[in-house]
C-alpha cells in the first residue's frame, strides 16, 4: 500500500473516532468550576485536574496520571463527574488501528485507587442527576467494598428509577463483605465472568465467616481458572474452619489438571503428613506441573520414603522435573539415596548423567556411570545394604 493510501485511511479513521466519540465534553455542565481547584494540592494534581476539563484523550490521560501519582484524592470531586463520560480516548497506532477506552473507566479505576477517602462522595453521588455517574458510583462503591456503602447501594437496588443503575447497584453489593449480601454472593460465584466471580472471592475472603465456608469449598469445585483454585484453598487452610488438606488431598484424584496442580502446590507447602503419600503417587502424574510441584513437597519432607521417591522422579520424562529431583537430593544430602539412585543408574542408562552428579555430591567419589564400581564402593562403606523401604501401599478404598 502506498504512502499517500494509508494516509487517506489514517484520516478516514480519525474522521470516524472523532464524529463517534466527539470532542466535546459531555460533562462539562456537572463539572465543578475551574476556580475551585483546590490551591493547596500539589502543582502536578492541579495541572491534571485542569486537563479533565480537556479533549477525550486528554481526560482518560490526566486520571491515569493522578492515580499513578501521590495525592489524587484532591481530585475526587472532579472525577466523580467523568462516571458518566462514555467518550472513548482513542489513539491511532502504528497499524492504523483505532484503540478506545471509556474516560468512565479510567475514573472509576482512579477513584477505586483514591479509596477510602473517596467513599462519602461516591455515596452521595448515587443521587447524581445524570444516570450514568449514579451507575458509575455504584460500581465504584462495589470495587472499593467498604460496609458504608451497604445501606445506600441496597437502597440504589431496590429504589433507582433506572435499570441500569439498579443493576449496577446489585452488581455492587457482591462486592460488600456483609452476611446481608450472602444471596447475591453465592449467585456471583457462579457468574459466567471471571470479574465477577473474583469479587464474590473477595467478599467471601475479606468477610471471614463460617457461612461462607460451604460457598468456597463449592467454588474451589465449580472455578475454571487453576490461579483462583489455588487462591481459595489458601483462604480456606489460613481461616482453620475447614480441613482443607482432606480436600486437597482427595483433589489430587480429579481428572481436571487445573484442580490436581494447585492441590499439589499447597499439600507441598502446608507439609502436612497426610499430604507426602498423595504427592509421592503424584510423581507419576500425566501433568507436569502436578509432578514437579510433588518434587518441591517431597523435598521439604525430606523422609525415608520421600528421598527413595525423589530418587525415582530423576528419571522423569520432563528435564525440569528431573533437575529438580537431582537438586532436591544434594540439598537434601541423605546417604540413604546412594544405593537407590545406583539401581536407577543400572535401570535406566539415560539418566546416568544424572545420578552420576548426585552421587559424586553425595560421596566425593566419581566412578563415572558405572553402577558395578559405584555398587562395591557402597559395599566397601557398608551403605549397599541401605536401601530404603518399599513405597507405600495404596491405601484400601
């Protein structure tokens, strides 16, 4: 494409932003008058509060430098305004392409940061004129999730003539840690947005009551995202009321990889004993992640049956695991893992390399990969008979 074409089309796309967004200040008429910036604030607060009266990408600029910046809560009354600015800021690439964010958006994520502070404003502003920054508010409120907010937000649900706005008060209240939004919450946990169930999490969490216990062990089940499976089973094991190592123990059999590997990562964190049997049969897990997360639990464990599993691991199919499995025995440094990892060498000629440098670590010796001499050095020592205990047994159903 010539020069003087995408030139055209750069300019027929800054025709089409410009007559879609517009540059006209939709909120002009709510804004506070210029003359009430506040003196006092900073030079760089006042500079970007004077830019929200600007053109659209001058407004979503200015509320990205006042939250990036100390003080933005000087600006609260003249970001509650832009609530209802659905203008896009929009800036043309490099490809010609046209990339807009709501300036709403950019206040809302502004105002959410000023936080405390900000909250009697927003409440007040769920009686603004304009439905937009009534809507705006709620959710703002929701995000921030101060108790304050719980008697004006259920009365914005019940009571605001407009939809949206009652919609967006209801979104809000999910994100109240009260046992009054419990209903709300338990229905959010199972909204098809991942945002949504994020801020029902974080209800929950922050609430810390024994009501909600039964609402996170059902989401650990439901939730698709393995990051947030692995969030609610450390909210569970820190609140103490639910034995989560049980489920997470009984976790480590479901066909879903997404719910085996957090479960792993935390049976090797919390190191309880009930945990070291599951993770030791998890080193033949089909997942990888499952079974380096199994190394690191058995690592810390650091039993008899523990290193003569890790001895095994260094066979593994992935490098990293097996790495891992190598480094965990030198740290580790048990003489019990001699004789083990000569029968692996003797097994599994292809990870000789490896067994070969946890043995020199173990014993200052190098006998090379040959397992005979590695095998009548430790009878000379006395450590060929020192061969630990068979894996255990599964358990009978």
């Amino acid at each position: 494409m010539t020069m003087p074409a995408r030139l055209a089309i750069a300019a027929a796309m800054v025709s089409v932003a410009v007559a879609v967004g517009g540059c006209a200040h939709p909120m002009r008429g709510h804004m506070p008058p210029r003359a009430s910036i506040p003196k006092e604030a900073p030079a760089q607060v006042r500079k970007n509060i004077r830019h929200l009266y600007g053109g659209p990408q001058e407004r979503a600029q200015a509320c990205l430098n006042l939250r990036r910046g100390p003080e933005a809560v000087a600006a609260t009354a003249f970001l509650i305004p832009l609530l209802g600015d659905d203008t896009l800021a929009w800036s043309p690439s490099f490809f010609l392409r046209v990339v807009g964010t709501p300036v709403r958006l950019e206040a809302m994520d502004t105002l959410v940061s000023i936080g405390e502070p900000a909250i009697e404003p927003l409440i007040a502003a769920l009686g603004h004129d304009v439905e937009g920054v009534r809507s705006g508010a709620a959710l703002t409120l929701g995000r921030i999730g101060d108790l304050r907010a719980l008697d004006p937000l259920e009365q914005a649900a019940a009571g605001d003539p407009s939809e949206s706005v009652r919609v967006a008060a209801g979104r809000a209240l999910v994100g109240i840690p009260s046992l009054r939004t419990l209903g709300r919450i338990a229905v959010a946990l199972t909204d098809w947005d991942h945002s949504v169930r994020e801020t029902a999490f974080r209800s929950l969490r922050r609430l810390n009551d024994p009501q909600g216990d039964p609402l996170l062990v059902a989401l650990l089940e439901s939730e698709p995202w393995r990051g947030s499976r692995d969030r609610i089973l450390d909210v569970l094991h820190q609140q103490g009321r639910v034995d989560v190592v049980a489920i997470a123990v009984a976790g480590m059999n479901d066909p879903d990889d997404f719910m085996r590997a957090p479960c792993a990562t935390r049976l090797a964190e919390w190191q309880d004993p009930r945990g070291q049997l599951p993770l030791i049969r998890a080193l033949g897990d089909s997942y990888g992640d499952v079974r380096a997360s199994a190394v690191d639990g058995l690592a810390k464990f650091g039993t008899s049956d523990a290193v003569r599993a890790l001895c095994e691991a260094v066979t593994d199919r992935w490098e990293r695991v097996s790495d891992d499995a190598c480094a965990a025995l030198i740290r580790l440094n048990n003489p019990a893992a001699i004789a083990p990892l000569v029968e692996v060498m003797d097994r599994v000629p292809s990870r000789c390399a490896a067994c070969r440098e946890v043995l020199k670590s173990l014993t200052g010796e190098d006998f090379g990969c040959d397992a005979e001499a590695w095998r009548a050095w430790a009878t000379r020592r006395g450590l060929a008979g020192a061969m630990l205990p068979c894996l255990p047994e599964e358990e009978a159903p």
